[in-house]
C-alpha cells in the first residue's frame, strides 16, 4: 500500500488511504460510526513511531488534519473503532478538499440518529452544547 508523508500532533508520520466499510462498535454505544455502521467510507491509517490508527476521510477531514493542520490536535478528525478493509484508494482518488458542508450534514445525521436510538444520551448532548454556547459567550 502507497505511504504519504503527513503529520500529527506537528511530527511527521505516514499514512494510506483506504476505502472501508464501517462497523457498529459496542462502546461507546453512541459512537459516530455507529450511526454509519454498514456504509462504504474513505479513512486514514496514520503511522507514527510504530503505533497506527484511523480517521475518517469520507469528507477530505481526515486529509485536512493530517497535512494542512499537520495533525493539530485544534483540528477537528473521527477515530474509527471497527471496519474492515476494503481496498487501498488510488491517489486521483483522494478525498484532499475538506468538504465542510458535507461534514455539518453527516453531524445533523448523527444527532438524528442519537436523538431517536438514544434520546437520554441526546438530551445530555443538547445540555452540553447549550453550556458551551453560553460559556462562550462571555468571551
């Protein structure tokens, strides 16, 4: 599989591009990906000092995080917990454009899914935005 130079955290690393199709994981039960579980999606395996994981990339995020924001903790990426590997991405095919409306989509997706799969999660979720919203505005 194709390495790529990238980042994390400002250090260099490696990463592949591959397409995957999400599982459900059992913890945390309201995990993203378990609102896309049984979907085909674009990922990054990122490597760094003998140690790998995974970011999504269905909407060039992943990519984003990796090499412009060079792995910023400030930028914003999804871990993926289960999947299986589908095949490595051909470079042309790259998800490099960070797509941010399609990103806020897939959030909008999300917390539908939480709101009917798991409303007492929702309702701490919706509390917690609203605190961090009027925390915000103080400054």
């Amino acid at each position: 599989m194709k390495r790529y130079k990238c980042f994390w955290n400002g250090l260099p690393a490696h990463c592949m591009v591959i397409n995957i199709l999400v599982h459900s994981v059992k913890e945390p039960k309201a995990h993203w990906q378990n609102a896309f579980a049984g979907e085909l999606r674009q990922a990054i395996v990122i490597e760094q000092n003998g140690y790998s994981f995974t970011i999504d990339n269905e909407h060039g995020e992943g990519w984003h995080k990796a090499t412009v924001e060079m792995g910023s903790p400030s930028a914003s990426s999804h871990h993926l917990l289960g999947y299986t590997t589908i095949s490595e991405v051909k470079e042309e095919h790259i998800r490099r454009e960070y797509n941010r409306s399609a990103q806020l989509i897939m959030h909008e997706t999300y917390e539908g899914w939480v709101k009917v799969t798991f409303p007492d999660v929702h309702k701490k979720m919706v509390a917690l935005k609203s605190g961090l919203d009027e925390h915000r505005k103080k400054f």
